[in-house]
C-alpha cells in the first residue's frame, strides 16, 4: 500500500512540473506581448503609489498589519479558488507566484486598507466596505473578465460581494482587538 501511496505521489509531483513547464513556456512566449500582461504591472504598482502618499504615517504599522492579513487572505483563498476550478486567469504576472497577485496583493488589499484608515467607526467602515464590495464585485471583476484578466467559471460575483464584506469585517474586528491589546 505505501508503494502504490509513494508512487501515486510522485505522479502528482510529475504533472505538476510539467503544468509548470507548460506555463512558465507559454508565458514567456505571450506575456510580453499581451497588452494586458502590461495592464496587470500597472494593477500591481500604482496602488501601493496611491497607498505611500495617502497612508497615515502614524499607524503606518496598524494599517499594514489589516493590509497584510487581508493579502494572506486573498492569496490563499484565490489559490484555491484557482485549484478548485473556480475560475482562472488567462495571462499571469509571473508564471510561478500566485496566479493574480496584481489583484490579491495590490488593488484589493489597498482598497482595504484606505477604506480601513479613512473611515474608523464600524458604521462608517461597513457602508464604505459594502461600497467597495459592490463596485469590485459587480463592476471591476466584470470587468477584469472583459480585459480577459479573469475569466469565472463556476463562480458567481454575488460570492465575491459576500466575500469581501466578511473578509473586511473580520480583519478589521482582528486587528482592533490586537491593537487595543497592544495599547493595554
């Protein structure tokens, strides 16, 4: 049995190097070329140009912390996403990192954090929350699939809206916690 266990592993471990190999190939012939590979650098440094002259210096530190947690979110649940079928994106950054992390580590997790830094109340941070939930949800991931950067398979963009909604809501109440603790 653990033969047959070993065998079957390293068959897996065989056909993701060469999905590997297939991907770093095609992009490497595509990527540069693709106007919305270029589209995708600018998803990736123009946010966090935004965030350095809009962030309040003196909680710097808090504010990346919410951001930083809010990234490990996306990043992981996106990877699943992306395994499980979900959806997938037909042009990457780089073939080897996480397949949009233009989105889940740049445009997603600073909407977050500018959302978190401007408005401190949970009134205010909720309605701004359901704000960004509905203009990335219902029009930037329409979108990002009409500039064929996202393309959705078995998922519905109502998901996301709950998605971002809750993620901001648990994040927010983590990161409060740990800084009230921190100030006690």
């Amino acid at each position: 049995m653990e033969v047959v266990y070993e065998e079957s592993l390293l068959r897996v471990r065989e056909l993701q190097d060469q999905l590997v190999q297939l991907d770093v190939e095609r992009w490497s012939l595509y990527a540069f070329q693709a106007w919305n590979w270029w589209l995708l650098v600018v998803f990736l440094i123009v946010p966090w140009i935004i965030w350095i002259k809009l962030v309040d210096k003196k909680r710097v530190v808090e504010i990346l912390l919410f951001g930083m947690v809010i990234i490990l979110i996306t990043v992981n649940l996106d990877s699943l996403g992306t395994h499980l079928g979900f959806w997938l994106y037909p042009v990457k950054l780089i073939p080897i990192i996480p397949k949009s992390l233009p989105f889940d580590a740049s445009v997603v997790p600073v909407a977050y954090m500018l959302i978190y830094q401007y408005f401190r109340s949970w009134k205010s941070y909720t309605l701004a929350l359901v704000v960004m939930a509905i203009v990335y949800a219902f029009f930037g991931e329409p979108l990002a699939h009409w500039l064929d950067q996202a393309l959705y398979l078995k998922w519905r963009y109502t998901y996301s809206f709950f998605f971002y909604i809750v993620t901001g809501i648990a994040v927010k109440w983590a990161v409060d916690k740990l800084v009230k603790l921190a100030k006690e």
